[in-house]
C-alpha cells in the first residue's frame, strides 16, 4: 500500500517507497511476459485527461489500463471539453470522478495537479503539469537507471539542456536528491540553468550540485539525463532559436564514455541517431519500462497490489 492517495510530485518518492513499487513494477514485467493481460482492474475505470501533447505518457498509460483489464474514459485535448466553454478545473475534477475510479491528467498549467490532487475524491496521477513536474517519467528513469546500474545512489549524474523548463529533470533531480551521495552537474545554456529555488532544494538534502558550460562524459559520469529545449515553454523565441543545435550528443561523446545516456523522448535536436545504436544509448528501452512501471502505480493507487 502507498501512503498517498495521489501522485503529484516526486518528492513524495521516497527511496523506501520507490523501493515497494520496483517490486511491483518486477512482478508487472513478469505478468506481460507471460500472460500479456491481467485481471486485476477489470472492476475499475481509468480517466485519462490529456490537455498538452503525449504519446509516451500517454499510450503506456492506455497499455498498462489495457494489461490490467480495467476500462477507460478519455478527453484528449481542451477544445474538446467543456474547459473551451469557461469550466473551471475543479468542476471538471468533480465531474471525471464520477465516471472513474482514478484520474490521470496532463496539463499545461503550472499547479493544476495540486488543484485537481485536492478536488478529486478518486486517486489523481500528475502525468506532467506545465513545466513543473512528471513523476511517472522520473519513476520510469529510476527504474531504467537501477536496471542498468543496479543502484541509485553514489552516482555522477549530468543533466542537460533546459533544466529550467524541463519538468522530467525537475521530477527525477527531485527523486535522485533524496538518495545518499549523489551529485549532479546541469549543462546546457546559461539561461537555463535552473532555478535557484531547486537548487536550493536540492542542496538542502546534502546533494552536491554543479553547473558546467560543457561537459566531457568520458570524465567518470555514471548517466547523462538529457532533454529536449523546451520549445513550447519559451517566452523568448529568439534565445530557442539560438539554442537548439548547440548542445547535441554525438558518436564520440558517448562511445567508451561507460556513461549511459537517458532522454525521456522526444528526441529532438539533443541526440543524434548515431548514438542509437551504441550499448551505453538506453532510451528506448527507458520508453518500454512505462508500462509495468504505470501498471505497477495504477495497481497500488487502487489498493490491488
Ligand atoms: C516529456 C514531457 O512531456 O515532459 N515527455 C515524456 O513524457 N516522455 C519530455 C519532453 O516532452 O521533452
């Protein structure tokens, strides 16, 4: 059982409790290899409110609802609520909760999976609030970087290019704090660095954080945990433009580095395919833990696993 009835933010992953659902998400990736579909929801119904673009997020989550059996409801985008007309989110909340036994929602809005979290009667799952957070995606890189590495503490960690607006390294920075002797080092351009105040908050677990113009992945870093620019988040077009092609991954920073690299996709201007095909490159495979992990966290929010 989780203590919480609702994920928002991944600042209530404890490593305790991260350590519960990876037993879980173990126990999910068996199922599906065996039995591909479950029983275990085929009594509940899942809301799945996506108002910002997904595929990922989106289809891993339709995938586990579908492995576990359980029926779904769904509104993709705002023009096709009743938000176009003036709703207000928490009539909306209401609203879903009685069509469903859990609600997960993206949004555009900074916030709003606090707002709905507090309005819904049903468990709610934050799958990305503006450039705020994304624990399911941090869940999922934990996963993949304790599948590979076997830990999640004591590691060298880069973060790159917009961890200002970047809310999967928002999410996993967060979760990555609360383990012992980690220490981070953010790259990319000046103007987004992140904020002082996760900074701060991170410091304020004994996480060792640096900021570096460039860096060398074949310096002993354990992960490279790299992003897209935020192209939809930037006030100024211009500082986007410049930007974009200026921070890329290529053949040579990574092979021999032993540094694996992470993206929570898309994949944009940040990697170039020719680092697809190298053993260290597990992105993809990153992508497929989506799956047990969100079959895993719907199984446990509705007290069935
Ligand atoms: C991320 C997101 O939506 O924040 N994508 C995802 O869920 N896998 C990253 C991104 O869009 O760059």
């Amino acid at each position: 059982m989780l203590p919480f009835k609702s994920l928002t933010s991944s600042k209530q992953l404890t490593p305790e409790i991260i350590k519960q659902i990876f037993t879980v998400v173990d126990q999910m990736a068996v199922s599906i290899e065996n039995k591909g579909r479950i029983d275990l929801l085929d009594d509940k119904v899942v809301a799945l409110l996506f108002f910002e673009p997904s595929s990922r997020t989106m289809m891993s989550f339709q995938s586990a609802a579908q492995r576990l059996k359980a029926g779904m409801v769904f509104a993709q985008n705002a023009s096709s609520t009743s938000f176009e007309k003036g709703e207000s989110l928490e009539d909306l909340i209401r609203m879903v909760e009685a069509y469903s036994d859990i609600i997960i929602m993206r949004h555009a809005q900074q916030g709003s999976a606090d707002i709905a979290a507090k309005t819904s009667k049903v468990p709610f799952i934050n799958a990305g609030d503006g450039g705020n957070e994304h624990p399911t995606q941090a869940l999922i890189d934990a996963y993949t970087i304790h599948k590979e590495i076997g830990r999640l503490d004591s590691l060298n960690l880069v973060f790159g290019f917009d961890s200002l607006q970047s809310r999967s390294i928002h999410s996993l920075s967060r979760l990555l704090s609360q383990y012992k002797n980690n220490r981070f080092t953010f790259t990319g351009p000046k103007e987004l660095e992140p904020s002082e105040s996760l900074l701060a908050e991170l410091q304020s677990t004994g996480t060792e954080c640096v900021i570096a113009s460039e860096v060398n992945l074949h310096d002993g870093y354990d992960v490279a945990y790299v992003n897209r620019l935020q192209e939809e988040r930037f006030e100024n077009r211009a500082l986007f433009e410049e930007n974009r092609r200026k921070y890329r991954l290529n053949k040579p920073d990574v092979e021999n580095s032993g540094c694996l690299i992470l993206d929570p996709l898309p994949r944009i201007d940040e990697i170039c395919t020719e680092v697809d095909e190298l053993p260290n490159a597990v992105y993809f495979k990153q992508a497929s833990y989506g799956v047990p992990v969100r079959m895993a966290l719907l199984a446990m929010l509705l007290g069935k696993a």
